[in-house]
C-alpha cells in the first residue's frame, strides 16, 4: 500500500503521469488492456496513457467542440484546434476516436472495459452523469481534477462511500465488473 502511493507520487512529481494510471499499472503490469478516457483534447494524457500500459485499445471521447454547458476550460477558442493536435499527437497508438459528447458515446464503445479515466465537463452534473453511466461498464473508474474542481469532488462524495485519492485523481475499483480478459 505504502509502496503504492510512494510510486503514484514519484511517477506524478517526476514523469507527470497521473495517479490512477500509475495505479492501474501497478495493479496490471503489462496486462493487455482495454480503457476509455473522456475527454481528450490534445491527447497529451492519452498519449502517457498508452505509452505506460500496454493498451489493447485506448477510446478517446470528446466532442471537440462547444455546447451549452460546458465552460471552456481551455484557451482556445476553436476546439477543433485541439482535436487536430490529438490525432497528431496520438499518431500510431492503439487509440479510437469517438467525436462525441460521452453521454452520446456509449453505442460506440464495448460493453465492458477495464477502466475508465473521466476527464471531461467537470460541471457536478456531468460527472455525475458520466460515473452512474460508464461506471457499470468498467473495473476501475476514475478521474482528475478532484482537488481543484468542487464539482468533481461532490458528484464522486455523492457517488462512492469509499474511493482512493492521490493528488488530482480519484478512482474506485468496481468489484462488481471483472477486467476485460
Ligand atoms: C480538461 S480537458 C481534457 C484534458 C486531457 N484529459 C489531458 O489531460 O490531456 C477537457 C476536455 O473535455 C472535453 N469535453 C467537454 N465536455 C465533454 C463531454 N460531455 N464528453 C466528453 N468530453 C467532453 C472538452 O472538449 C475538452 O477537450
């Protein structure tokens, strides 16, 4: 456990990765998986994504693009920039696109995957809607932005009793959901 979060911690500090993906390799190793993350927009965590685990498929959902309800989080003004950026980026990995709002995209992606990475509106009622939608589909299921985004942390409260926490991600193992084998 300690080793755990020793290892989150330095892979966060000195590689940038995320704590749940770190985790998920520690729980994996080189297991083949299969994983969404929503909300992708320049891929840069997609990219760490499959360059830390050895990724059967990676499904990066985001619509790349504005719509009532989402508060722009970034810059740009043109959201599209971001999605030409990502299939740059992302060039050559096993990842599939899905231009979609998550909401939207759950037709496109299989029944069940090992994980999923939430990402996206991080408005309270849209993590809400993304954990009660995607979290019967996956094993693990988490997300960022918990410690800064007052919506996250209240729609995964008002979710879980239990769930890890290291840093800016959050995530709950799923025991009612096996990993994809
Ligand atoms: C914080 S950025 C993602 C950053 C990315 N995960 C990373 O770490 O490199 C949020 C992204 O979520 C996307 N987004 C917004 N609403 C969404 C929704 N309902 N479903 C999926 N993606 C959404 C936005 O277009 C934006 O690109």
């Amino acid at each position: 456990m300690i080793t755990r979060y020793v290892i989150s911690l330095m892979n966060y500090y000195l590689y940038k990765q995320r704590p749940m993906i770190t985790n998920l390799y520690l729980n994996y190793s080189n297991r083949p998986l299969t994983g969404i993350e929503i909300g992708t927009a320049s891929g840069i965590n997609a990219k760490r994504i499959c360059e830390q685990l050895n990724m059967r498929t990676l499904y990066c959902i985001d619509p790349w693009d504005r719509y009532d309800g989402y508060k722009l989080m970034h810059k740009v003004p043109d959201l599209s920039v971001l999605e030409v950026e990502a299939r740059k980026n992302l060039r050559g990995l096993p990842v599939k696109f899905i231009k979609q709002k998550s909401e939207d995209a759950l037709k496109y992606i299989p029944d069940y995957v090992d994980f999923v990475y939430i990402d996206g509106n991080h408005e309270y009622e849209y993590v809400k809607r993304d954990i009660e939608l995607y979290k019967p589909r996956c094993h693990f299921i988490g997300g960022h932005d918990i410690d800064c985004r007052a919506g996250v942390k209240q729609a995964v409260e008002d979710t879980f009793n239990h769930y890890r926490k290291i840093k800016c991600d959050w995530w709950v193992r799923n025991q009612s959901c096996n990993r994809v084998r």
